[in-house]
C-alpha cells in the first residue's frame, strides 16, 4: 500500500496550467459592452481554445451567453457537440472531402470559397428537407490564404444556384494587419471586401451575417464590426501591441480590461549552491559571477516553456522575481534564487501569471521570444494538466 503511494505520487510531474473560467466570463462581458447589444461575438475556441481547453472553456462561454463558436475545422468542432455545447459553430478554415455529411449531421457551419465545397454540401444536405444547411462565404480581400476571389465569384454564383439545399447566411473576410494603425492594406481589404459585398447582393443573394473583425480590429476598427466579431485573444486576457509608422503605441482607445484567464505553475524540484565561475545547464552559455544558489524547475521546452527566454526570461518565487539562467532544456530549467528568503523544495513557482503586484505573462513572453502571444499560449504542451475553475 505505501509502495504504491509512492509511485502514484513520484509519478506526477508538479507542473499545471490554471485556467480561470470566472475571468474567461468576464473578457466575454467586455468585449460584448465594447461592441454593444447589436453586435454579435463568435467566440473562437480554435487551438484547444488558444492551449486554454476548449470544451471547458466553450461551456463557460455558452453558459455567459456566446451563441457562435468559432474552431478551425471538423476535429475540433465533434467534442463540442460530444459535451453538448448548443451554439452555432463556425468552422473558419472549410472542411475536406469526406466530411460533409458530419457537418450536416452536427448542424455546424462551413465556410466556403470553392464550387466544389458547395457540390458536396448540397449533395449532404438534400435529405434535410424541411431545413437547409447555412454556409458562409469567405472572401480573399488581400490576405491571400484562403477565400473566393472577385475573379471567382462567377464560378460561386452558378454553384450556389444549383445547390437548392444550401443557404447562404454570411459572408465574411480576414485582415492581415489590422494592428498596425495605419497600415494601408487595412482599408484596401475593407474597400475589396464590400465591392465583393455588392456584388453578391446584385446576385440576389443578401447575407444576413456579415463578420471581419478578430481581436485587434474590434480595439482599433469600429467600421469592421459589422453584425459580428471574432475575438480570440482577447477572450484569454490579451491583445496584440498595437503599431503606427513601425513603433508600439497605445491609449485608452485602445485597451480592452480584460484579464489573462490562465496562469501556469510548476513547483521547486531541487536546491543547490553553485561557486563563482560555475558553468550551468546545456553548453555551459551561463556562468555564475558570484556564489549562487540555484533552484531546479521540473519544466522545459517540451511543456512549452520557449527556449529563446534561457538566461533572459523571469518567474515568481514567493513574492520575488527569479531570473531564468542557463538554457532550458526538454524538462528542466534553473533559476537563481540567491537572498531570497525562505525558499524551499515543493515551493511554488509562478511561470506565466500575477502574485502580490508581480506579474509575468504572455506578452512579456514574446516579446523575449520575439514572438507572439498567441504562441506563448498555444505552445504549453499537452503534458501540462489544465485545472479549469469556475471563480
């Protein structure tokens, strides 16, 4: 019996992910007061809800009031419906052959830009006979990834005429750059996508969902709201730096109060004292000035901590920050806890988070990292347990 104890516990790496759900509902209620009653918010949950977990935070979300999802595809859209969120759900990057008849069966909404995606969907969705199937269009406005281009539109139109099965609910576009303050491409994907709006309607179609805006646009671009948003990053507590003519700027124009949703811990796993001049870690690229005392953390690259913040990045040990030395590895990184009082095996250590007026977070991250946000958050592992709380 105590034997197993043991292995049970040994076998437990301290290293987790706090999720908080309380702040996640709040982030929703401000991006809905910023934008009114009128407008509404399709919540991204793509990427595991940005490395958050999706269906929990997809249920709180729901629960708070969000009647659009928005996920990258099929695969992330069935545990959805499997814990049994009831809000539409969009998914933003179409589907592959194969799939339609899931999608029709789940009641999501693809976007499209090809005939061939209509053909399918029709071919699916003629058994619903009382309903039709929803689809949004997506246009290439200048971001050049995916969407219907204006030269392919005439192709579209003949597709959705002969797919009397399907309705075309909404249209929507993407923008490249719309952080960057005065970044031309902005207004010239805004100028293409209502001339590609135009046209639709002259075809006799009228979407009644029209959606452009994601996190930076709904901060920076009122005349992008349309009748709905895409928050993502916003809804987990961050946004992008915002940019003009190349520098960082900012205001109260151009801050939402949201609050990071998740905080990332990990526990001491080991104490020792290094000498002056002791080479540490991987290539020995960090060498203490001064007799050191160094603490050993139970998390590296492979949880999602960036190799690029070795000897650069910081974290919070009781009350302290501490700075990261040496490389991190796969599993462990060192930090230098040298006069900090009363630090011991087992203490906590707050990697991505806030403690008593400290704070290390995602942004901070990336900016070490020369990266983004988005990254930071998406890139801590599936090794790392998320705790969802609900306060």
């Amino acid at each position: 019996m105590a034997t197993a104890e043991i292995i049970h516990r040994t076998a437990t790496r301290p290293t987790w992910a706090e999720v908080s759900l309380a702040n996640l509902r709040h982030n929703f209620r401000v991006v809905q007061q910023h934008v009114g009653p009128d407008v509404t918010i399709c919540a991204v949950v793509k990427a595991d809800a940005y490395g958050h977990g999706a269906v929990s935070c997809a249920q709180a979300l729901q629960e708070e009031g969000a009647t659009w999802m928005g996920v990258t595809s099929l695969d992330e859209a069935i545990p959805l419906r499997e814990a049994g969120i009831r809000s539409r759900i969009l998914l933003m990057t179409g589907f592959w052959r194969g799939e339609e008849e899931d999608i029709v069966r789940l009641g999501l909404t693809p976007m499209v830009w090809e005939p061939a995606q209509v053909a399918l969907l029709e071919k699916a969705a003629v058994p619903l006979e009382s309903k039709k199937q929803a689809i949004h269009l997506k246009v290439d406005s200048g971001m050049g990834r995916l969407g219907v281009t204006l030269e392919g539109l005439p192709a579209m139109f003949a597709a959705l005429k002969a797919a009397p099965h399907l309705s075309l609910e909404g249209i929507s576009t993407h923008l490249a750059s719309s952080e960057v303050l005065d970044a031309p491409s902005v207004e010239e994907q805004l100028r293409c996508f209502d001339a590609v709006r135009k046209i639709v309607r002259d075809a006799g179609y009228a979407p009644a969902i029209v959606h452009v805006a994601n996190t930076s646009a709904v901060i920076s671009r009122k005349e992008s709201w349309n009748s709905m948003i895409r928050p993502g990053l916003a809804l987990y507590g961050y946004y992008l730096p915002f940019e003009r003519a190349g520098r960082e700027v900012s205001g109260a124009k151009l801050r939402l109060p949201v609050k990071p949703v998740l905080t990332w811990k990990t526990r001491i796993l080991s104490l020792r004292e290094a000498g002056a001049n002791q080479a540490l870690g991987y290539g020995g690229t960090y060498v203490t000035k001064a007799p050191a005392r160094i603490a050993v953390l139970p998390v590296g690259y492979a949880d999602g901590l960036n190799r690029a913040l070795s000897s650069r990045g910081r974290v919070i040990v009781r009350d302290y920050y501490a700075p990261i030395v040496g490389r991190i590895s796969m599993d462990l990184t060192l930090i230098d806890v040298t006069g900090l009082p009363d630090v011991a095996v087992g203490d906590e250590v707050v990697l991505l988070g806030s403690l008593d007026g400290l704070s290390v977070d995602a942004r901070e991250h990336a900016a070490l990292a020369n990266t983004v946000a988005y990254e930071i958050l998406c890139g801590i592992s599936k090794r790392v347990p998320r705790r969802h709380h609900p306060a």
